[in-house]
C-alpha cells in the first residue's frame, strides 16, 4: 500500500498548476482541460478548486478521464468529499 509521501497530488494543487503555468508561459491549458471536460476554466477554479461544490458524477468522471492519469474518478470522490483513507 502506498505511504501518505507517495500519494498522487490533489486536485486543487493541479488546477493551481495547471493556471499559474498558464499565467506564466500564456499557455490555455485549463480552458482546454474545462473543455473537455464540459465545463469553465471559471467554474473550475470558483467553485472546484476549493470543494465550494461537488460536482456532478459525470463531471467528475470527466474530469479524471481528462487529468492525464493524474486522477481516479474514485480519487476525486474521495477528495470531493474529503475521505481519507486509513
């Protein structure tokens, strides 16, 4: 099992990558990754970011299918609903 060190990076740490690359190298990188996902750079950094809303499955499920292999849809419910696993 994997130790707490060796967990994958959370969700409102990528999204602050992914814009502060985007500000810095004038990349559109979460527009693009809100797009295909179906959604807003804006919502994502408004309300997602910061777990002001838990999004609907089929968002959740496309934003892990987009990340990259960064995210499982099952690692986003438990970030989502702030689970920590033992």
């Amino acid at each position: 099992m994997a130790s707490h060190t060796d967990q994958k990076q959370d969700f409102a740490a990528y999204i602050t990558d992914l814009d502060r690359n985007d500000r810095d190298n004038g990349t559109s990188q979460l527009a693009e990754y809100a797009q295909k996902c179906g959604t807003s750079a804006s919502y994502i950094k408004s309300h997602l970011r910061h777990r002001y809303k838990i999004p609907r499955p089929e968002l959740m499920q496309a934003l892990a299918d987009h990340s990259g292999n960064r995210f499982s849809y099952e690692d986003l419910v438990r970030w989502f609903h702030n689970l920590e696993v033992a």
